[in-house]
C-alpha cells in the first residue's frame, strides 16, 4: 500500500524470499539468524510455499474465520458481521486510547481534529484478528 492509497481490505500472500536473500548477501552474513518483523498491526510474517492456488486457500480460510465487517469496503464483507473495533464514531474509547492519539499527534480534543482522525481510521477489526493468529515475526537461521 502507497501513501495515501485507501487499505484494500484484502488477504494477500507477498514472496519476501527474493528481498531477504539480496538483503543478507549484500550484508555478508555467512551464519546466523535473520528476524524478519512486521511492526504493522494488521500485517503477519509466516513461512510457507509461494504457490497461487494455496494463496487462494489461506485468504478463503482467513476470510472465514475472521470475514470483513459489513460496513466494510471489501466484496468479501459479511452481511451481520460487526466489531466494535470499527465503530468509528465511538472511538476513542476511554482515556488510554485518547492518550495514545494525542501521543500520534492528533488533537483529538479539538472536534474538528477528532473527526479527521475518525475519517483516517480504517474498517480493519479482521485483519487485527488475522494477524494475531499467525504472528509478528520469523527468525530464519542463516547458514553457508
């Protein structure tokens, strides 16, 4: 996704293979271990095979599981399908939450500020949920 690009609410399964090899032959490791971490709370890091039609089946049986909310933009959103996540209009919820937007520089106390703030938030609950099930990170041992 693009600056300013509009999150695609979509599963998507990304090769970063052909990155990490350029990365760690430029860095001359030889041995030891590659971290590889998503610090985005809606993206997850999993090892698996490239292969398109198992693509398919890991965003079917995501999508499954945790379906789009029906005030979604996906074609994939589910009719009845609701998290309080993504009930905008009701966020922040409470003091920590509200803190943490002022600490990202948004002057939620301003009620003006506050729906700019709202109208960026983007319908996501489910790929929270996604994340959380398959993880943050990998470490790949490096050996010549």
């Amino acid at each position: 996704m693009n600056e300013g690009e509009a999150p695609r609410q979509a599963v998507s399964v990304e090769d970063l293979t052909p990155h990490l090899n350029s990365f760690i032959e430029s860095s001359g490791i030889k041995n030891g271990v590659c971290t590889v971490i998503s610090r985005h709370t809606t993206t997850a890091i999993t090892i698996n095979e490239r292969e398109s039609r198992l693509a398919q089946d890991v965003e079917k049986f995501f999508l499954s599981i945790c379906p789009p909310d029906e005030r979604s933009s996906s074609q994939k959103k589910q009719a009845g399908m609701r998290y309080l996540h993504n009930d905008i209009d009701k966020r922040p919820d409470g003091e920590e939450e509200a803190q943490r937007c002022r600490d990202n520089g948004w002057n939620i106390d301003n009620d003006e500020e506050l729906q700019k703030w709202r109208d960026q938030e983007p319908i996501n609950a489910h790929s929270h949920l996604i994340s959380m099930m398959l993880g943050s990170s990998e470490s790949i041992p490096i050996v010549d």
